[in-house]
C-alpha cells in the first residue's frame, strides 16, 4: 500500500512541477508576444497545475479525497483538450 501512494506521490509531484515551470514559460511567452494562441496555451499549463495540486493533496488530505472525483478530473481533461483546440484553431 505505501509503495502505491509513493509512486502517485512521485508522479503527482512531477506533474505539478513540470506544469508550473511550463506555466511560467508560456507566461513569458506571450508576454514577450502577445500571442492569443499562447494565451490559450498559458491556461491549458494552468488547469495542469491546479489538476496536480489537487491529486497531490489529495494523496495526503484524505478529507479531498471524498470531495475530488473522476467527473471533476473528467472536466479538468475536457476543458484542457477544447482549449488546446481552441488555440489550433486560432488566427493570429
């Protein structure tokens, strides 16, 4: 049982910390720019940051855990992929 919630552990925290230096690059980014395209970009890397705080919370708050579900990662999922979309699409 410890062994799993390392592992999670591990791979949350690397999800969070990987997404929060990306999150800050895309800032710079379109501050340099003004790009919309990176704009939409700059949320996507948020909403990962946000999705790895709450999974790495919720493997030490076990009070999140009733709170935070598969639906709401689900939304998180949907709302990161139309963005990414979005910003496919987007004219400059």
């Amino acid at each position: 049982m410890l062994n799993g919630i390392l592992e999670s552990a591990i791979i949350y925290g690397f999800l969070t910390i990987f997404s929060f230096g990306m999150w800050v690059i895309s800032i710079f980014s379109y501050q340099k720019s003004r790009n919309k395209k990176i704009l939409f970009v700059n949320i996507v890397f948020l909403l990962f940051l946000l999705k790895g705080v709450l999974l790495s919370l919720s493997i030490f708050l076990t009070d999140l855990q009733e709170f935070l579900s598969i639906s709401l990662f689900a939304v998180f999922d949907l709302l990161i992929l139309f963005l990414l979309f979005v910003a496919v699409l987007k004219k400059q």
